[in-house]
C-alpha cells in the first residue's frame, strides 16, 4: 500500500538575492548564512515519496541553480510556480529533470496556487496559497470613528481566504499543505 505523498510550500527564498542579509532579512549574518539555512531546511523537510512547491522569487542568479537539482533528487516531485523576480532560464535549466514542473498558476484541492496572490473576485473558486508579500498579509483596515471625542481605532483584518508562505511568514522552512489547513480551518 503506497502512502499519498505530503505537499510542502515555500516561496520567496531569494537565493542569489545580492546582500539580502543587509537590506531585508537582518536576522542573518552573511547571505551565504541565509543561502545555506534556507536550503538545509528545504532540504530536511519530508522525503523522497513528498512533493516540494516552490512559489516563486526562488533563483536571482544562474549559479544557484545547483539547489534545483538537489531538490529533484530529494524530492518525488517539484513544482515551480514562477515569480516576477525569477531568473528565467531556470526554465530551460529545469527541463533536463522529469520530475521537476515548472507553472504558472495552478488549481488543485479547491485551492489557487500562485506566486502573486489572486484577486479576491477569483476567490469562488478556491482559497490561495501564495508568495510575494514576505511581511506583509492580504486583508483591509478598518476605520472605527467614535462619536466622542474625535478617536479614530484602526485595525488590520486578516482575509483568512490566504495563505502566504514567503519565507518570512513560515520560519524559512517548508510549510505542509496539511499544516496550512489546519492554520486556517480549510477543509
């Protein structure tokens, strides 16, 4: 009996993104120390029977396509979501693995998969994992203007229909379909 092999999602990984460790991710000490620590965490997340979704913003540079490669091997299958900031050869680098699909946006489970998250008229068709915001989370503010005294309350809704797995937004490692259900209450 086989066992149905557990999906794994991150995005925005930024491999070969110049002093990123100066600019965005602070946390780290070298952009070598960010390469490594996300790549070892892609790499010690499920096993060969799983499937690794990669959503996008992965490769800024042509020489850390080498990861790609480990990933076929570590991985059943590897999905590839292009992102806007993608190196675009990894297409054609991609294409010597059979394991290894590289898309655009994909429907699967009732669930939109992307880099960019979906406009919220697409939602009736299906809830989204997506990349791209790193920090940041889709919803709307809202304003609540008291009577008296002129205050004005502020506060951020989170649209529960999303689901961002930019590396900031899942510790840098791999997060599990399963596991994103379970955050949000999916079925």
């Amino acid at each position: 009996m086989s066992k149905e092999p557990k999906h794994y999602f991150i995005a925005d990984c930024h491999f070969g993104h110049s002093n990123i460790h100066l600019k965005f991710r602070k946390e780290f000490l070298s952009q070598e120390s960010h390469n490594e620590t996300i790549h070892q965490n892609i790499m010690n997340t499920g096993n060969k029977c799983d499937c690794i979704w990669l959503l996008g913003d992965i490769f800024f540079k042509e020489s850390e396509f080498w990861r790609l490669k480990e990933y076929a091997r570590k991985f059943q299958r590897v999905y590839y979501v292009l992102g806007n900031h993608d190196k675009l050869s990894v297409v054609k680098y991609a294409q010597q693995f059979k394991n290894v699909t590289i898309i655009g946006v994909e429907s699967r489970w009732g669930l939109w998969i992307s880099h960019i998250p979906v406009p919220q008229c697409e939602l009736y068709r299906g809830k989204n994992i997506h990349g791209h915001l790193h920090n940041k989370k889709m919803g709307e503010w809202e304003y609540i203007e008291y009577e008296f005294g002129g205050v004005t309350e502020e506060r951020f809704i989170e649209n529960k229909n999303y689901f961002c797995v930019s590396c900031e937004q899942v510790d840098y490692t791999p997060i599990s379909l399963d596991e994103i259900k379970q955050i949000r209450g999916w079925k």
